[in-house]
C-alpha cells in the first residue's frame, strides 16, 4: 500500500513540474488586444427605390411562360440528294465520335485485315474494312499500317449530307487531324 502511495505521490510531483509557463504568453496576447483597434467600415447608404405598380391589364403575367409569336422557318425539303439509311441497326463504334477514338494498330486475321481503336472509356474495340463507325454514318474505306480512312456523312444544313473523308493515324490523338 504505502509502494502505491509513494507512486501516485512521485508521478504527481513530475507531472506538477512538467507544466508549462504561460505568463508570458498570456501578458503578450492581453497587449495585443489592448493595442489592436478594430476599423470596421459601415455600410453604405442605399437610396430606396419607388415601388412599382403591376398593371396586369396591358402586360402578360410574369409566372407564365411568354408564346413564341414568331412565324415557324420552313425550308422546301430537297429531293435527290444524299441521305444517310436511318433504318439500319447502329453498330458497336457508332456510339463514339471520331474523336473519342484513337487508332492504336491493326492485325491480319483469316485473310481478313483488322483494326484497333481505344475509346477514352477505356475499352478496345476492333473493326473491318466496311465496319460503320462514328456519329456521322461514317465507314473504314480503307485500312492501312499507319492510318484507317474512314467516310462520313455530315449534314449540309440544308437537308442533304455531303460526303467527308476522314484519316485517323498511329499518331493521332484525341481532336488531331481533324477527327472530329
């Protein structure tokens, strides 16, 4: 008992003696504030504004949405011109644009020659020689070592859709090119 009474009594005293001297501190931080003046600036003076009288009788009510009182465009649809084939299934490389495709190789396989685009997804995807590829309608015309071409179809703003030629390269990164 007294062995526990000693220490309790020992680590008491070194604890005691550990304590730090904050007079100092504490003399300092009271000068601050003692000689720190605090300038806040006072609001400034607004003028008040008239009120303004809503007279619904010659205006529309401000909750509803206002008509489009403008005349709609209509434009003569031209005929035999360029169209793409709307009915077709869509495939795999239609759901990217051009320039989120980057052309990183090509391979033979069976007579039948391949090509590799890395989408900014992250997935790999391959195609052929006639494979459709792109938002454009476009299509690989031809598949080289160092480059694909492909075709698409852009629209002419008049109806019709022009034909584009378009050439991805090893290369070739994101928006160079104009692979867009």
């Amino acid at each position: 008992m007294r062995s526990k009474l000693w220490v309790v009594i020992t680590a008491t005293g070194l604890l005691s003696a550990c304590s730090p001297k904050l007079d100092d501190l504490s003399a300092y931080t009271a000068q601050i504030k003692q000689n720190t003046r605090v300038q806040v600036e006072p609001y400034p003076e607004f003028s008040s504004q008239p009120a303004f009288a809503y007279e619904e009788a010659d205006r529309r009510s401000p909750f509803v949405r206002p008509t489009d009182r403008s005349e709609p465009l209509v434009t003569q649809a031209q005929t035999n011109c360029l169209q793409p084939d709307y009915d077709r299934r869509k495939e795999t490389l239609e759901q990217y644009g051009l320039d989120a495709l980057i052309y990183t190789g090509s391979f033979k396989s069976r007579g039948t020659q391949w090509v590799l685009f890395k989408a900014t997804d992250g997935s790999l995807l391959k195609a052929k020689r006639g494979s459709r590829i792109g938002l454009f309608y476009g299509k690989i015309k031809k598949i080289g070592r160092e480059e694909v071409k492909i075709e698409q179809l852009l629209p002419d703003g008049a109806g019709c859709w022009q034909r584009e030629e378009t050439t991805l390269t090893l290369a070739t990164t994101v928006g160079e090119n104009n692979n867009v």
